[in-house]
C-alpha cells in the first residue's frame, strides 16, 4: 500500500504515513536499511505509550525548548531516519534557533550523507554540515567520531535525535549538553542524555517548535526557571512506569 492508499480514516494513519517515509528514505539512499529496523523498535515503545505525547514529554519538551534557546551555539545532528522522517521540522527549527544543522550518522557511507545533504537542501534548508575527516570527538571509535569545525565542535548543546549511545556518552563527557527524542525510556541514550524527550520524533518537533515560538520573548531568568529543578531521572521514571502500567492493564 503507497502512502496515496493509506485511508485518512484509518486508526493508526500517522503511524502508517511514518512507515511509508521511512521506506521512501531508504530508497532514496537517505536511510539506512537497519533504521528500518530502528525505527521497528521505536513503533513498539509507541505503542505502549498509546501513540500519544504524554505528561513526561511534555515536561521534557518545554526544558528542551528553554535549553534552546538558552544555548550559546546550538547544533542540530540529522541521521538517516530523522532526515526522512521530520525534514521539515528540522530546517523550521534550525531556522528559529538560528542553529546550524550537521550530518552525522552511525553506519559509515559517504553516499548517503552526500543524500541527506542533497534532500535537506531540497527541503530548503540554506545550509547543511558535513563531517571532517580531521576533526574527532574524543571518547568514540564510530563513525560518529567525526564533526564539523563550525559545527558540533563550538556546540554547547546539540540536539540528537534518534541517536546511538556511545556519541550521546561521548558529548556528554565532552561537556557538552544532549538533548534526544527517544521512544525507549531505557536506552543508554536515554539515560545518559541531558533532556530525553520519550516521544515519537514526528510529534515531538511539532511541539518542540510550538513551544520554542511561545518562549522566543523571554528573557534568560525566566527561561532559566523553566529549567531548573529539572529531574531527567524522575521523567524516564514516569516514563517507564507509564509503560509498565500499560502491561499490567492500568492504563
Ligand atoms: O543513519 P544512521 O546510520 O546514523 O542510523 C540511524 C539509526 C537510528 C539506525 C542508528 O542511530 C541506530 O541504530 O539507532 P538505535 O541504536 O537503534 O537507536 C534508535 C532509538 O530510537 C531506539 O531506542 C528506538 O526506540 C528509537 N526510535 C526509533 N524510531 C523513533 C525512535 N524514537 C523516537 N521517534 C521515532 N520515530
């Protein structure tokens, strides 16, 4: 079934739409055929959490917003999933923030980020950062060791949708904040990320912006009490515990 086939009537009709653009990424060469896989595993924790963003992301989300827009030199790292999945999104946020946008991605392919570069552009973003061979994060032997001069390496904060452990572990020990959208509240991502934002990627940036827009006049003290007192731990807690209490038929 195409996308043009997908009734609009259909119970999990977002849900199917996001499968037919994953699909489309990897025929394009944007995505990788394991983000197929990836992408998989976050449907399932989806699932569980009633297809719908919840309390725990909200709260995460209005942190990640202020953060935003408290941050020095913001980054936004695409991957081959987030690439065909939001975007759009990601150039409208790249754009409020005023944030450069950079490729980074996990299983190793010139052509593909070249892709990604080329459907970016295509979507209208003005500018898209590659990696550089010489220049590494410390602390990572992937693929994902490689970073833009003018990019991740000024970074204060970057915000890594979709993302693998050990980058997230390594930007972290680098001093740098992580904010992540990831549906599985017990990933190392999750746990090791400054902000985890538990929600599907697609919902999550709509918010994300909406917020952003709705905080953009405030100053640095007011966004500052947004964030403080934040507790990432107790969010994946009532994360997890949401989960747990779908299992058990209580929710
Ligand atoms: O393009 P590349 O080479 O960088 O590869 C990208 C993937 C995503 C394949 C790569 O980073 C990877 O293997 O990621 P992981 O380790 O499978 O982690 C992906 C995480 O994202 C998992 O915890 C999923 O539950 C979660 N996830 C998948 N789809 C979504 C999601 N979270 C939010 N929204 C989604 N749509």
């Amino acid at each position: 079934m195409s996308s043009k086939e997908v009734p609009k009537t259909h119970p999990r009709y977002l849900s199917l739409m996001m499968r037919e653009k994953i699909v489309a990424g990897v025929e394009k060469g944007i995505t990788s055929p394991h983000g197929l896989i990836a992408h998989g595993r976050g449907e399932a924790f989806n699932y569980l959490i009633g297809e719908q963003t919840r309390e725990f992301a909200i709260e995460a989300i209005g942190v990640a917003a202020a953060k935003l827009l408290l941050a020095k030199y913001p980054v936004i790292s695409v991957n081959g999933n987030s690439a065909a999945l939001v975007a759009d999104e990601i150039i409208e946020l790249s754009e409020i923030l005023n944030a450069k946008i950079e490729i980074n991605i996990f299983h190793t392919s010139g052509f593909r980020e070249e892709r990604i570069a080329e459907h970016l552009h295509e979507s209208g973003a003005r500018e898209v950062l590659l990696p550089e061979q010489d220049v590494v994060l410390s602390g990572i032997d992937s693929n994902r060791r490689f970073i833009n001069s003018n990019g991740i390496e000024k970074a204060d904060l970057v915000f890594v949708p979709l993302e693998d452990g050990d980058r997230c572990q390594a930007l972290v020990q680098s001093g740098r904040e992580v904010i992540t959208v990831d549906l599985n509240p017990v990933s190392r991502t999750a746990v090791t990320s400054t902000v985890t934002i538990v929600d599907d990627l697609a919902r999550a940036m709509k918010r994300l912006i909406e917020n952003i827009s709705e905080l953009k006049s405030k100053g640095p003290d007011e966004l500052k009490a947004y964030v403080n007192g934040f507790d990432n731990e107790q969010v994946l807690y009532k994360a997890k515990k949401f989960i747990a209490e779908t299992f058990s038929g209580l929710n």
